[in-house]
DNA sequence: TTACATTTTAATGTCTGACATTTAATCTGG
DNA sequence: CCAGATTAAATGTCAGACATTAAAATGTAA
C-alpha cells in the first residue's frame, strides 16, 4: 500500500484509496484490524490527523469499524445489506432531487424493477410477508390517514412484494428505487377517491400473489403505474393553473 | 443544526449527520458554499480537526467537495449519476463478496433486472447502442481473448442493452447489479464452444432489439440466464472432483 | 483457589496552535 | 490599461498533548 506524497490529491484521500483498493482486492478481510492510528501514520509517512481524516471516509462507507479501548482499532467491516439500503436509499433520493429527474422517468424505472421481482414474489412470498401486505391495505384504508402516512404505508407495501422474491440482491437494488420515491409521492395530494382507487390495486395485488397469480400481478402493477402517473399528472396540471391565476388575477 | 456533546457518538460523525440531513432536507442546496471550518467548529463548539473528520466523511459519500485557496471552502456537490454509479459498484461487489452471495442468487437478480429493461430498450434503443452491441459481439468472437477481456466485453455489452432504456434512473440501478457480477463471473472458464454459444446469444439478442422485438429478447435472455447458470454449476462441479481426488490420491 | 476490585496499558477521541499551500482579489508600477 | 507583485482567506498538514475507553494484568481478601 503506497501513495504518492507529491500527488496533488490529499494526502488523506490517497490513503482512504490505498485502503479501500486493498479491502476490495481481498489483502485485507474480514474482521481482520487495521494497524493502529499511529502505525499507519509511520508506514505512509503522514501525521494521525491525516490518517484519521482517511479512515473517517472509509467508516462514511461503512467499510471499517472503529473501536475504543486496548484492544481496539479499526476492523474491516462485513458490509451487510442493512447497511447498504441506507446509504443506497440516501444516494438515490438526492440524485432524484438534484438532477431534475421527472416523475415519469422515476415512476418507470421503479414499476419496471418492480415487475421484475412480481413474478418470482407470486411463486415464493412467505405468509408473513402476505400478511405485511394485508396489514399495510388494512391500513391504507382507514380515514384521517395523513398523505405521508398513506406514502410510507405504500413503501412498506411494496417493500414486502419485492422482499417476497426471496432475493436479497434484488431487495437490496430495489430498495433505492423504491424508498428514493417516496418524497415525490409525497407530493401528490391523495384524496379519498384516489386512496380508494389505490387500495383496490392493492388488494388485487395481494390477491394475485396469494393465488401465485403471476401474470394477474404483473397486469395490475402496469395499471397502478399507470394510475400513479395519471395522478401526478393531475397534479402538475393543477399546479400550473394555479400559476396562470396567479399571474393574470394581481395587478 | 445541533449535536449532543454527551452522546457517546463520535462528535464528527454527528456533525457529519447533521449537515447531511441538511442537504437531504434541502436546506443547503447544490453549489451552496458551507461555512468555513473555523466557522463551524465555532458553531458546534468544537475543534477544526474534529469538523474536517466530518467533511471528509461527507466528501467520502460524494455529498460535498472542497475547494482551496481565498474564496474556496466546501460546497454541496451535485451529486451525478457518474459519481454515483462508481459507489454502487464499490458496494455490491463488495456486498457479494462478503455475504457468501451465491452465484445463482445474483445471477437471478441480474437477469430479473435486465429483463425489466429489455423491452424499454427494444423499444427506445439508439443506432449507436446497436452499434456498440455490435461491436462488443465481434470483439467476443476474436480467438486469443482472455477470460477476462471475455467478460468486460460481456459487462459493456449488456450495459448497452441497459443504457437503451434509455433511462437514467434504470442504468443507474443496473450499473451495481451487472458490474458487481462480474467477479463471479470471471471464476468461469470460458472454452471455445461457451463463448460460441454466448456470442450466438448476444446475436439473437441484437437481433430482437434490433427489430424491436422486445418478447424475442425476452425469451434470449432467459436462455442466456439458464446458460450462464450451467456453465458456473459445471465449474463449481469440476473444482469438487479435483478436491476430491486431491484428497484420495496423495498418500 | 477463586472471586472480585484495582491498576495498567494500548488504543481511539479530542484539543490547541502552528505552518504550508493554494487561489482569488487587490494593489502597484509601467 | 495591463502585467506582475502582494495580500488575504481558505484548506491541507503537522506535532504534541490530554481525555476517554475497555480489555488485560495484577493484586487482595474470603
């Protein structure tokens, strides 16, 4: 592990890479300690500041661990799927965010990742991860639910489909595209017809993956994507007459 | 943005927090220049190299970058696509790595997310993904290959396929799942009459998205899926037997 | 001898203060 | 008006110290 002193790159960067290349090359496992602080120091000739700076960024990763005491020191972390969902939940939602990503390409991508996982959900979904998906319509269905309620409800519905496959790879993809759209549901005003309309796809999903029905779920998926977009449609649409008022009415 | 000094949370990883929960909340928006470090030790009460750990932890997720010189500093980053999909390779590889991920999970998850792009990518495909399909099959069908040129030819040829789509948010999603594979795949020898077969796969391939026959490509890549799982099971078969005589024959 | 309390020790966590380096803005002389 | 020198403000790096933590070693009394 060597790095490049009159690089213009940090210093701390440069470590953070040698590190991270040889977690990823297999040199370093599991579980295995890092030298300590002050002996990374000497080998790559920097202060421990430096060095600090350098596994911080690796622990932002998830791919060390650090611990306190005599024995302690920095172990090279087992990532787990846990782990990742969130940081892949935090990416997605701000490349949504930051890159003026439109509700339908966003909406296409989630359904389209969504129907990839239907099939194999309708042939091996538990029954506990049915009764997730009866208790979140149960849910759904009860008035004076909030919009972001009603949201966070259909994430965990949806969650429990693709977690249905059996696939953790799979869950763990979908696990970005899935939550990353929540905040732009969340801008869709649901009203009680619209909830009405939502709960009844919902239930035909539940019914369809009961029945290991997979072309029934993967029908009423492409109708609730659909609907979705019809919805937010509306929204967008409704926004920009309100703007039009705005901009004639005052004067 | 506030911390608790009597948390026994590491002080830099909650200012890290705190000002990621900034930006996700949107309360400092993309190329906003964050206060200066001396300015935010000032504001958390706490010292310079204690805030510069956290930044590096954000600067490590890609969230900000940092500037030197009199009106440098760190700003919010726009987090891109490009920038991302090089961290969502980082983790899945190393989520399969590390989690004894079978070959047959990740491969399912692969072709169940491929699949789901197939018929957009049928559909919306440019001449010039066609021609880098194209390119990738001839290069795939040049004798004196290594394995190894085998299968990044592979990786780019159903990145292609993916990037037809035609949808940011899908390739994205994809870049992890198909790259992140390709370790496993690189265990595989590739003989002559495998590659023959792949590369007479990628052709119907071609083919079909070519002629934006989106079930056509459907059923090829169930085909390639089945095949690509025989190879591995054939390998995985071979490497027992030589195990076992290992342990028969040396006495 | 064993169980428990104490001390030691080795590591990370944090602070202070300083200097180096970079870069844009400002100043200055032609 | 322009080119070069200067300045200022920020990050990058360093050295050394102390605080805190947690396990291991040690000591001590029943």
């Amino acid at each position: 592990m060597k790095i490049d002193p009159d690089s213009t790159v940090d210093l701390s960067a440069q470590i953070a890479k040698a590190i991270r290349d040889a977690i990823i090359a297999g040199d370093l496992i599991v579980d295995q300690r890092l030298p300590s602080e002050a002996e990374l120091a000497d080998h790559f000739e920097v202060s421990r500041p430096t060095v600090r700076e350098a596994l911080k960024r690796l622990a932002a990763q998830s791919l060390i661990r650090t611990q306190r005491g005599a024995t302690g020191g920095a172990f090279v972390n087992r990532l787990r799927f846990e782990d990742a969902y969130a940081q892949q939940v935090t990416t997605s939602t701000l490349l949504l965010s930051m890159n003026a990503v439109s509700f339908d390409v966003a909406c296409e991508a989630r359904y389209a990742l969504e129907r990839a996982c239907a099939p194999l959900s309708a042939q091996r979904r538990t029954p506990d991860q049915l009764a997730t998906m009866r208790a979140e319509i149960h849910r759904q269905s009860q008035p004076g639910l909030t919009d972001e309620a009603f949201c966070a409800s259909d994430v965990t519905f949806h969650r429990a489909l693709v977690d249905g496959a059996g696939n953790k790879v799979l869950s763990y993809q979908l696990a970005g595209a899935v939550e990353a759209m929540q905040p732009l549901m969340n801008m869709i005003t649901f009203t009680a017809r619209s909830r009405e309309a939502i709960v009844a796809l919902h239930t035909d999903i539940a019914d369809a993956v009961e029945a290991q029905d997979a072309p029934k779920v993967d029908t009423t998926l492409i109708k609730l994507e659909a609907y979705t977009r019809e919805l937010a449609h509306s929204v967008v649409t409704a926004r920009a007459e309100r703007a039009a008022n705005k901009e004639t009415k005052p004067a």
